[in-house]
C-alpha cells in the first residue's frame, strides 16, 4: 500500500532522493517527530535509509552537529546514525538530512518484565557520556563558557526574548515563567563547582532503541544539543516517556544530585519546553500550568 504525502512534500521527497540516492525508493513509514518528519525508505537493492526533514529552518545545523558529536562519545557497541548528506532550507525548501537506517525499536516499546535491564543499559550510557570532560560549558550555538551557570544564560537569553514577545500565552503565565528566573544564580549556585560532562539533551525512552530479541539497548538517535554542559540537563528528560521505568530514580541512587535537585528539574523542563514553542509554534497552556505548579511546589519543600 503506497503511502501518501501532501503533494509538495512528496515532489521534494522524490527530489531529494534523486539526487541523494540516484532512486526513488519505496516509501515504507513516515513518522512525525516534534520539529520535523522521518521517512524510511528502502532501495532497489533492499538496504535501507532515512531522510528527515525539519519544519523549521535552522534548528537542523543543531541536530547535525549534535549527531556528529553524539558518535563521537558514545561507545561502539551502541549504534549512532551518521549523517550522509545534509541540505539546508535556502538549498532545498527545507532543512534536511540523509542517514542510514539504524535498527531496533523505540525503547518505550520494552515490556516492563524486560525493563530493569534495559535500565541499567541506559543509565550507564548515561554515566558514560557524563564522565566524559572538557574544559568548558558549551552553548546551542557551540560557544564555550567557564561556568555553566554563563552557558545556562547564553542558552536562556534567546528564549527569554521569544517569550516576551510570543502570543499564544496567557500574560498571567507568561510573568510566572519569567519569574522562575529572579534568582536564576542563587538556583543553579549548588552546580558552581562541577565540571562539564557530555550530554544528549533529550534522552528519554523514544529516543532510545533496543534489540526486540534481546530487549537490551542497541542505539541511540535523535540528540537535541549534544554538547558539553552539565549532566541535569540530561536527567530531567528521563522520566518523559514511561516514567513507570524508573530511568531517573535508578540513575539518581547511582549518582545523586546537588541539593536544589527539584527545583532545578522543572526550571530546566520548563525552559526546555519554551525553546519547543520557539522553534515550533507549539503552544499548551495546560501543559505549563503543570510544570509551573511543580516547580512552585518544588519552591517551598
């Protein structure tokens, strides 16, 4: 069964991949991801690729360098997509990529008689880019910085400026989201000593893969800013896809946080979550209404 594209996408796709793969191949998935979509395609001689293409002009130099980095850090055995060819918006319409297909499921598909394993393959991967050092925090942009609480800003500056001048959010909520910033220092002073580390910056089950023989880990894909920066960065995104896992509370027995740990968690998801409005349009005013309310009941334990 032919799978069907809005006819300007599909005009692109067939496009792309004449000039990327000297074929059209068959198109056996389309996936809708939060910034863009993934096409799995098969050729003529049966190996497989990806094309992912981003809604949003300039985020994938993001995911590109991201990916890049991404392989470098992380061991072997564990697969990361490399990225084969990579066009720009100004080049083609839209910011794509090409990769070869990497096999395995996504890790929320792991029964949870199978889950402890899986767990311990996932918080030492983890661990593993978390030891690994630099010496400096780094930015989306790439910028390096001597503390992270000055990276924490550059990343923040940005999304500051869209905030103010967004519509889509209540003005109440927006003033509430600034305010988690009034003592942005004071919050993030427990972390002033720790160094660097690696981190994928969205690691949570779906972008986790894993052998469905085995039910152990076998990849990992879509990093949003692989980079050097500091490890909760890391943390707050493990409990957003099947939280009844246990990612963050297996990694956090092996690897405590600084005091402030709740605080920060939902200072960070929130000012992640911002960044996903920005480059997306996405808007839920429920959804920050939660978040907010845990980060203010976080406030006053």
């Amino acid at each position: 069964m032919s799978i069907e594209l809005e006819t300007g996408i599909a005009e692109w796709l067939d496009d792309i991949c004449l000039r990327w793969l000297n074929e059209k191949p068959r198109l056996d998935q389309v996936i809708d991801g939060f910034y863009g979509q993934v096409y799995l395609l098969t050729l003529a001689d049966g190996s497989r690729r990806v094309i992912k293409r981003f809604r949003i002009p300039g985020f994938a130099r993001f995911e590109k360098r991201a990916t890049q980095r991404l392989r470098q850090y992380t061991p072997a055995a564990i697969a990361v997509p490399e990225i084969l060819q990579f066009e720009s918006a100004e080049q083609g319409g839209w910011d794509a990529f090409l990769m070869p297909f990497v096999s395995g499921i996504p890790a929320y598909d792991t029964p949870l008689e199978h889950a402890p394993a899986l767990v311990e393959d996932i918080v030492a991967l983890q661990r593993h880019w978390h030891a690994q050092r630099s010496d400096a925090f780094e930015d989306l942009e790439g910028n390096r910085h001597p503390t992270f609480l000055s990276s924490y800003r550059a990343y923040l500056a940005p999304r500051i400026a869209f905030l103010q001048g967004a519509d889509g959010f209540p003005d109440a909520q927006k003033q509430r989201l600034l305010a988690t910033l009034d003592d942005l220092e004071t919050v993030l002073l427990p972390l002033a000593d720790d160094a660097p580390g690696f981190i994928h910056d969205d690691g949570h089950a779906g972008n986790y893969l894993v052998d469905p023989q085995t039910w152990r880990l076998c990849a990992v894909i879509d990093p949003a800013g692989a980079r050097f920066a500091h490890r909760e960065l890391d943390l707050f995104h493990l409990p957003d896809s099947r939280p009844e896992y246990g990612l963050l509370e297996h990694y956090l027995a092996q690897a405590p946080t600084a005091p402030g740990w709740p605080r920060r968690r939902w200072l960070f998801s929130l000012w992640d979550d911002i960044k996903h409005a920005e480059y997306t349009g996405w808007r839920d005013e429920a959804w920050f209404e939660r978040k907010l309310a845990a980060f203010e009941q976080a406030n006053e334990d």
